[in-house]
C-alpha cells in the first residue's frame, strides 16, 4: 500500500468559506474568477475522467464547464455552494456529452484498465484496491456517482446536497450506509 | 449529525480514494485553459452583435465597386483569386462561401407565449454551414433555477429537415441577462434542394424544466439572397514578401544571476513563413487573415500570442487590433499551419502595411528529473538551497531553491524557484511522479526575467526523497517573420474614430515602484479598505485609514462596505447580512432587517439612507434603522446599483443587456429611468459617478490592449477619454473619487501575486500619485 493521505474533511469546509471571499471579488473583477479556476479546475477534471475514462474529452468538458461558469457568473447568486453549481454545470456538460455519443447509460460502466494511462496508477495496484473498484463498477450509477463527488471530487456534504437537491442528512446517510455495505462484502471477500 | 458508522475508518475512505483514483490534468492544459478563459476577448464578451438584412445602403453595387477599387490597386489577378474561391465577408456572421448559393431566412419571426417573446432575427445559409440569430425577451426570476445546483435548460436546438434529419448546432455564441439573451447558433448546412425546415429550442435557456414555454417551433423559409444583399467582399491576398527564417534561441543574453548557460545546440531550424492572406474592409477598419506556415513535424508544438504581432503603416505608426477568430475556411490550422486574425478600427493608413512577429514559443516534453530529500518529516515554511543545474534538450535551468508549506485548506505544497535565462525559455512544467494526491493542484509562471517558480499541491504530507520530473518545456523560436501588404485605398471613410493608443493615459503600463508617493498639502480623507482575507476567514479584512496610510482601524472581516459621508460609520456585508460600524464607539451592529442575499450598500449623499441589492430582487432603499424599507420603483432584476446622484433624489445604476451595460438614472419618486452611457462591459464596468454628478468613470477593454482600461467619460458618453491602462497580467479599476471630486483612485489587481495597488490620477492633469502601504480594494474615499 502507498502512504495513506493524510485526508482532513474539516478542509472541504475551510474551502467552501474561502470562496465567498473569491466569489465577491470574482463579482466585481472578472480577472479574479481565475482564482476560483485554480481551486477547482483539476477536481472537475478528475471527476470528469473518472465518469468519462478519456482524457482528452474530460479536457474537453473541463475547458467548457469553466467557459460557461465564467459566462454565466454574473448570473451566479451565491448561496455559499460555489462548487455545487459548478459542478452541476459540469454534470450538464458531461450529460449533453454522453447523449450526443449515446450513451446515457452504462457505457461508462465498461470501463478497461488500459484506458487509464497514469503512472501513479501503477501505485495502488494492491489487490485490496482492486477488488474496491470491481465493487464499485458494479454499484448502481447513482451510489458510484455519490462516491465519486465524495472522494474524487471532495465535495463537502453540503455542497452534495446542493447539487443532488436532497437534503445534508439525507446524503451523508446514504454515503455512509453505502460504504457500509461496501466495507462488509469487502471484508467477507477477503476473509 | 454524524451517521458515520464504526467501520468507516479513515482508512476505508482512503482506499475508496485510492480506488477511483484518476490521474490530473497536466499543468501546460491547465495553464492554457486559464489563458483561455480569462483572455480579455472572453471578460469583454460585449461585441456588438451586427445585422445584416437591413442595413440601408449596403449594396451589391458597393461590393463591386470595392472590387473594381481593389483591381486597380492590387491587380486583376489577385481579385480574380477572390472571385473564384468566392469567400464573402458578412458581418455578425463571418465568412461565408458560395457565390449561388447564399440563401437568407425570411425574418424576423416573432413568437410570444405566456410573456416570453422568441424573435428569429436573422438567418443565413451557404455552401457550408447555416447561422441564426435569435433573441429572448421576458424570462422572469421565478422561472430561472432556484438553486445554484440547478443549471436549468441544457438542451440545443436544432434544426428538423423534411425528411427527418436533425442538425445539430455545432457552433455559436450567446450572451444572457437577467431577463433574457441571444443566441447565435451554427448549423451543418441545410442542402441546396430544401428551402424549408424548423428550428425546435425545445427549452429557453437557463430556465427551470417546466417553468418557462417548451418545445418552440419555427417553420423557417429559406429564400435566395436579394442582389442587394451586403457581403464584403475578401481579398486573397498572393504570396506576400517573406523575411528570413527563425532561429531557436538566437540571442542569448546573459544575465546577472549565477545560473549556467550553456550554448543553444544547432537545433534543426524550422523553415517558418509569415504569411497575410485575406482582407476584408470593414464599415470601420480591416479584418486581416493570415498564417503561419512551416515545417509539418517541427511546428505543431509552435505557438504564438496574437498580440504579438505588430502591425505598422509606412510610417512607422503603430495600429491596433483585436485578435478574432479566424475564419473557417478551406485551409485551417493544422499540423504546418496556424491561422490568425485580427480586426483594426480606423482607416486611411499609409500604405505598405508591415506585419512582423518577433518570437513564436516551441512546447514540447522533456525529460529530465532531479531528487529532492524532504526528511521524515519535513515542516511548513522549510526551504531546501539546492542551486542544481539541470540540461533540458541543451538547454540549462537552475532549480534555486524548493520551499514545503502546509496551508490551513489542509493541501500540503512544494514550491520551486528556478532560473532561466529569459531569451531562450518561457516556462517549465514540474511534477512529482509519485504524487498520488486525489487532491492536486498546480501553478507556475514566471515574471520574464528569468524568474520562474512553479508549484503543486499534495493532499498528504509528503515525506522522503522525491522524484521531480521536469515534463514539459517552452522555448523561444525567434524570427523576426514579416510580411509585408498593399493596402488598397479605403472604400469609405471610417465610421467611428480610430483605436486609441493606451499610451496615451494618464497611467500607461505602470508597476509598483514607479509612480510618485508624496501626497500634495491638503490631500486627505479616510479610505475603507478590503484587505487580504485572514487564514480561516470568509470575507477579506476591513478597515479603515487615513489617505498617507498614517493612522489606521480594523474593523474585521467582510466586504462592499461603504463610508458614511461624515466618516463616522461603515456599512458592510457579512454572512449573516449588512452590519454597521461605529468608528467612535467601535460597535458592530446587524442589521436586524438585512438578509442573507443583500450586498452593495450604499450611503445616500445626506447619509440618512442606504441603497442596496437584494438577491435577484432588485435594489432596495431604507433608512438603517429599516424604516422606511421598500424596493425602489422601476428596479429590476438586471440592475446593478453604481451610485447616488448628487442630490439624493435618484440612483446610478447599471442595466445589463444585449448591447452591454447601460449606465441610467433611476428616479426614485417615479422610478423612470434615463439611458445614458453604453459600457462596452457585459459585467457591468463598476462605474462611479463623480461627486457632481457630471463625469463616470468606468472599466472597459482597451482596444487592441489584452487588459482593462480605466476612462472617463460625461454621463451621456461624450467627452470619452482612456485615464489608466496597467502593465500585463494586472487588472485596474476605479475605486473611489476623492470628496472634492478632484482625484480618481484606481485599484490595480495582480493576479499573480495577489497584491493590490492603489494609484490616484488627476483627470485635467494626468498627475499620478501611488498610495504605496494599502494593499487591498479602497471602496469608499470621504472627507476626514
């Protein structure tokens, strides 16, 4: 196993309050919304290559998800929820995306190992991890799709809430009751 | 509420990370994208939107008279290459292609349902491809997304042929305002034997499923362009004069710094030629088109800065242009091709023109590594001396130093500095290949003195020996390529005044350092300041000071706060809503009548009231003790609010729309409003109105400048004048005119290092002064 990240939720929460700050001035000085693209841009990215396994697509997406953030900002009421909105735009961008290729459902699913060309992905080869992300290809795309805001695009409970429409306490107990499951068939497959 | 079962341990999440772990992107995409986004063509966003189907006196007859111009001054030859390729200019639509084939929608069509009206503006069809221009009128607030989670409708329209086929928009543009937008769609072209089809929206954009009318149909009729249908004509433009080819690095300098240089190798040379390839006269200037051409397997990684090129007349005047995008024709970018296009405004320039590009960069991967030893357990701020040469592709970069920070978002970073000699490299690209964060980030520049610095981000402390790989690096090419261009006699005199020059403002390309900071006898007043935002805080840190800097009270964090005339008390936004502070007593009050969504207060000149906006609400006017409270008449949600007028009985406020942003009065007894000036701003230009009411001051692209400018104008738009234009890679607004309406302090931005700096200008006598200890957003200037 490689070193565990020192993983912090408590900074999911430090982030979302840094942004109001970036947001007001971003409202007023166009030229700041760069600094909202640098805090967020390789999370889109990342949650995009790991919904769409192409990388050239996903900079594709990345590229117009920031072009209509940046277009539609004047319109952005912020709420305090910065990175569910964008993220709902790249939710939109990947949805139009894959109903324009047709495959709306469960191609993504179909995911080979050779697609994924990364030398850290060379790291986590542990057959622990593999046998996680066999689960989870085959969990119900809408439990990969929680998984994958929660732990590729480190979104906060509440910012999923936002972007799921559902209410906090609703999410973390679904996340959790979710990683539940997973945790015991992982342990019952290794028993 | 915490669920969180026992068995979740950390370590469980970790390795769900681990499992859906996917790789960054690279740096040199994330850098590029940035560029892209915050390029000034894409903040400014507010060109005029053109027609083309009644433009009085546009004729055939003046197309071919330009051509028959164009044939006495360029040669027959040259004109016949524009006749047979037939490649017309339409302006709002581009280029277009096919001299029979050129077909225009009949328009405008109108459609209005429950409020909301769709107007089909214009359409045109060619061999290539069909556009539409429509706009939307009447969208209310209640029918947008509620929540920012909700980006409303997301599906094109499309085009529906008899026979079933669907056409896809593959291209176009929009520009939105609160309450409605247009829309420029591009279509694959409608075949020749079809000349009726429908447009289907099957939703308005940005509105809420179910909200607004759906499913929009127009049966559109498509008919053969009249002989007075006004397409300019393109010029192709033969092999121009070509000039030597580039060199890699050809003229190393030395610089101050210890860094070893090495010798730039014999690199094989790319043969690179500068070609202009197409004019186009314009009711206002040119468009030119050119490319650069060379060597297929050498050029592909080239690029270049459109604004680097320069293009002077025979006199050696300087003319300005904006980069617009090239025309797609027959021969696109490609692996030994890449197309530019500028647009100039003005005519009557000396002819030759001269086009020359002096440097073109050559991106391309590297491979090159080096270590760094971090310890077991390496502590924020440490920095590690390694003074390392490292050879890339013959060329040497210095590592100076690597710095270990651990910031309070939990990301842990290392941070390099290098040294390159600035003539032969732009920027490097580093990375930890054993970085295996699922959080990552990176950035990097360099400040074109050699200076680079590059850093990226863990979401774990890092320990032991890393392996730094140096991925990418950007080389200069250098030319100069020029070409060089008969300009034909305008057809016509311009329509509106030449471009101006930046170098003609007050404050032209101005860094820290070098404006004067002696403030003359009697320049005084209180200042309230946004400075950086504390470690931990949400809003930027306020307070208060004396014009010199000599005296100075925090008041805490927050933002858009404004000074009472008196200067005895500061309204500004919290989270939790407005709140005032008492400079004598140092009491902080929320207001128990504000809410969450207002922002932007505003003292009246009296300082009995506040103006402020409320959400999408509108603007609002009260007394701060809330009496009085109510939203002003003839408000609307695509207000912004700019100022008071002079006598406290109206608002500056900014209306956003098609055109851009509407300066106006709003009368608060009538709520009638009055058009003033056009800002050439679709984000509303933060105007201030002087303290007399006659001049605003306001931020606007400058043309042919890849920044903002500050300018000044009287309220109907006369008198319009470029006050301060920054030095690259910074932005400039206005920020406060001093009480007596004498002075203008402008706030200029540095994005890269986030520091802000304050200048004051005397309009009449362009005198600069720098404010040189306030770093932060001045928002408010009153009498002391």
């Amino acid at each position: 196993m490689p070193d565990k990240p020192a993983f912090d939720p408590a900074s999911l929460e430090l982030r979302q309050e840094d942004d109001s700050a970036q947001v007001e001035r971003a409202r007023r000085e166009p030229q700041a919304f760069g600094a909202l693209y640098d805090r967020y841009v390789q999370s889109i990215y990342r949650y995009l290559v790991s919904r769409l396994r192409d990388g050239e697509v996903a900079k594709d997406l990345t590229s117009q998800t920031f072009l209509t953030a940046f277009e539609a900002f004047p319109r952005y009421r912020h709420n305090g929820h910065f990175p569910a909105w964008l993220f709902s735009i790249a939710r939109s961008k990947l949805v139009d995306h894959l109903r324009k290729e047709n495959r709306l459902s469960g191609v993504w699913l179909e995911d080979t190992e050779e697609d994924i060309c990364d030398p850290l992905h060379e790291i986590v080869q542990g057959e622990r991890i593999v046998a996680l992300r066999g689960l989870i290809e085959g969990l119900p795309e809408e439990d990969q799709e929680l998984l994958r805001l929660r732990y590729v695009a480190s979104l906060s409970f509440s910012d999923m809430a936002t972007l799921l429409n559902r209410n906090e306490d609703a999410v973390k107990k679904t996340l959790y009751r979710l990683l539940a499951r997973m945790h015991s068939q992982l342990e019952s497959k290794h028993e | 509420m915490n669920n969180k079962p026992e068995e979740i341990s950390p370590d469980f999440e970790d390795e769900i990370r681990a499992a859906l772990q996917v790789p960054p992107a690279e740096t040199v995409f994330v850098t590029a994208l940035r560029s892209q986004i915050l390029e000034p063509q894409r903040v400014h966003r507010a060109l005029p939107l053109h027609t083309w189907t009644r433009r009085a006196g546009m004729a055939l007859f003046a197309a071919l008279l330009l051509m028959t111009l164009a044939v006495a001054v360029i040669g027959p030859q040259k004109v016949w290459a524009a006749v047979r390729g037939w490649f017309g200019y339409v302006p709002g639509v581009g280029f277009v292609q096919g001299e029979n084939s050129l077909r225009i929608v009949e328009a405008p069509l109108v459609q209005d349902r429950e409020g909301i009206s769709v107007t089909i503006d214009e359409g045109l069809a060619d061999a290539r491809q069909t556009t539409l221009h429509y706009h939307v009128e009447g969208i209310r607030s209640e029918q947008r997304p509620a929540s920012e989670s909700d980006t409303g409708c997301i599906e094109s329209p499309y085009l529906s042929l008899p026979d079933g086929t669907r056409l896809e928009a593959g291209g176009g543009s929009a520009n939105g305002w609160p309450s409605g937008y247009n829309r420029r769609d591009v279509f694959p072209a409608v075949p020749a034997a079809v000349d009726r089809f429908t447009l289907i929206i099957p939703c308005l954009m940005d509105t809420r499923p179910g909200a607004a009318p759906e499913d929009w149909e127009f049966s559109l009729q498509l008919s053969p362009a009249p002989q007075d249908f006004h397409v300019l004509p393109v010029i192709e433009i033969p092999t121009p004069t070509l000039q030597p080819t580039g060199s890699l690095a050809a003229n190393p300098v030395s610089s101050a710094a210890t860094f070893t240089m090495q010798p730039a190798a014999p690199t094989e040379t790319p043969a690179i030629q500068l070609q202009v390839e197409k004019m186009v006269e314009l009711p206002d200037g040119y468009i030119f088109q050119g490319s650069m051409k060379g060597k297929a397997t050498a050029f592909s990684p080239l690029n270049f800065d459109t604004y680097q090129l320069q293009i002077t007349d025979a006199q050696g005047k300087r003319i300005l242009f904006e980069p617009i995008d090239p025309p797609a024709d027959s021969q696109p970018s490609g692996p030994n091709r890449l197309v530019w296009a500028v647009q100039t405004r003005g005519k009557g320039y000396a002819s030759p023109l001269t086009f020359s590009l002096p440097s073109v960069t050559l991106d391309q991967p590297a491979q090159a590594s080096f270590d760094l030893d971090l310890g077991p357990d390496p502590q924020s701020g440490q920095t590690w001396e390694l003074n390392q040469d490292v050879t890339v592709d013959n060329f040497t970069l210095r590592i100076l130093s690597a710095r270990f920070d651990a910031r309070v978002d939990g990301t842990y970073w290392l941070s390099f500095e290098m040294r390159v000699d600035p003539h032969e490299i732009e920027g490097v690209s580093l990375q930890d290949l054993d970085n295996h964060s699922a959080k990552f980030s990176g950035a990097g520049g360099g400040d074109g003195s050699g200076s680079l610095s590059q850093s990226f981000s863990y979401d774990y402390r890092p320990q032991g020996v890393r392996h730094i790989q140096i991925q990418r690096i950007t080389t200069y090419l250098y030319g100069p390529w020029t070409a060089a261009l008969d300009l034909p006699a305008p057809q016509r005199t311009a329509e509106q005044p030449e471009a101006t020059s930046a170098d003609h403002a007050c404050l032209a390309g101005v860094g820290p350092g070098s404006a004067p900071t002696t403030l003359p006898d009697g320049l005084n007043g209180w200042l309230i300041v946004e400075g950086p935002v504390a470690p931990g805080k949400t809003f930027p840190t306020l307070f208060l000071a004396s014009l010199d800097s000599s005296q100075r009270t925090e008041i805490g964090p927050g933002g858009w706060a404004s000074l009472s005339p008196d200067g005895k008390r500061v309204a500004y936004i919290y989270s939790d809503g407005m709140h005032i502070f008492d400079q004598a007593s140092k009491q902080d009050t929320l207001l128990a009548w504000s809410q969450g969504q207002d922002y932007h207060p505003l003292w009246s000149p009296d300082g009995q009231r506040l103006a402020f906006v409320r959400g999408a609400d509108g603007i609002y006017v009260t007394r701060p003790d809330g009496s009085d409270l109510h939203r002003t008449a003839g408000s609307s949600p695509s207000m912004l609010l700019s100022g008071w007028l002079p006598d406290g009985n109206g608002l500056l406020v900014t209306r956003l729309g098609n055109d851009g942003s509407w300066l106006q009065t709003l009368d608060l007894a009538s709520g009638k409003t009055e058009d003033g000036l056009l800002i050439d701003n679709r984000k509303g230009g933060s105007a201030l109105l002087s303290p007399d009411g006659q001049q605003v001051a306001f931020s606007e692209i400058t043309f042919g400048e890849k920044a903002y400018g500050v300018y000044l104008a009287q309220l109907d738009g006369s008198q319009q004048r470029l006050l301060a234009s920054p030095q690259a890679g910074t932005s400039i607004s206005p920020a406060a005119w001093s009480p007596d309406g004498q002075w203008l302090l402008v706030s200029s931005w540095d994005a890269d290092v986030n520091t802000t700096a304050n200048y004051l200008i005397q309009p009449d006598s362009c005198q600069v002064l720098r404010l040189p200890d306030l770093n932060g957003q001045v928002t408010a200037w009153v009498k002391k």
